[in-house]
C-alpha cells in the first residue's frame, strides 16, 4: 500500500491515478471515499458539520481503507493535504504502507489550484500564496516522516518504478 501526502493542489489525486495506471493497481482518493460514505461534497461536510466531523469521517475512512488493504495490497492511496497531521494519522500511514510526501513550489500548487473551485480551507483566502506557506510551515513536520520525499517538478512516472518495487 502506497499513500500520497502532500499539499493541496500537488498533485496527489493526479499522481495516484497515473501509478494506479500504469502499474495496474487501483487507486482511492480518500476525499471521494469520504465523498461516497458520507454522500455530500467535503465542502457540504465543512459547511453543515464542520472540520471537526470531517477529521473524524477522514480517519474512519482511512481506517476502513487500511483493512481493505489486507485482502487486496496493491493500492495507492491519494489523501487530503490535512491528512497526516491530525490524530496519530501520520504513524497509521507509515505502519500500513510507504509513505510518498509530494512537495512543490507554491507557484506549481497555485496554477493547480487555479483550475479547481472545491477547496474548503483555501476558497476564503486573499492572499493564497501567503496561506500556503503558512499551511506548509505547519503540516511540514508531519510530511517530513515520509518515506520518500519527491519534487513534483522534477518526477515522472518512471519515478515511481523503483519504489513501488520496494513495497
């Protein structure tokens, strides 16, 4: 089992589906998992229920996530950028599966933000690329116990080739 860490807008979701793809393993994002059990948007589980409920959704869903993972390992997973920082999330991933930090510049994640509109905790912010740092400075610590750290900028597929080898 392989998990995504990482920013919003890095590149999890994207990344996750081009390995599940060309390794033939399936693919979960854990916001549409979330998606699916709770049959609203995350933004709808912000707005009615709050970050609170959402957290606790998310680590249900990881947890569930993990045990299919035993009948069936080959899975990668695309979490939320908040994932590994709330609970003991960060050590769950590590001990379920290798964990992949995906990291890039705060332009790159800007330009992919740019084309997406259902982001809870970045939509009320005027100074995006301020935010980003500051959220970054935050989750830093958590992402850093990753098993590997890769820069978006500079991977490619075949990347990924020697590490899900490792797994």
């Amino acid at each position: 089992m392989v998990f995504l860490i990482g920013m919003p807008g890095v590149g999890k979701t994207y990344w996750a589906r081009q390995i599940a793809d060309a390794f033939g393993i399936n693919c979960i994002d854990l916001d549409n998992y979330i998606m699916q059990k709770e049959g609203v948007s995350i933004q709808a589980l912000f707005d009615t229920k709050g970050e609170e409920y959402f957290r606790d959704a998310e680590l249900k869903a990881l947890q569930q996530i993990i045990n299919i993972s035993e009948k069936e390992p080959a899975i990668i997973v695309a979490t939320g950028g908040g994932t590994p920082c709330y609970f003991d999330n960060i050590n769950l991933l590590k001990k379920a599966g290798k964990v992949l930090w995906l990291t890039g510049t705060n332009d790159t994640l800007i330009n992919h933000l740019k084309k997406e509109q259902n982001r809870p905790l970045l939509l009320p912010q005027n100074d995006l690329q301020q935010y980003l740092s500051d959220i970054l400075a935050e989750r830093q610590p958590y992402y850093q116990q990753a098993h590997h750290i890769l820069q978006v900028e500079n991977i490619s597929i075949l990347t990924f080739d020697q590490i899900l080898k490792d797994v």
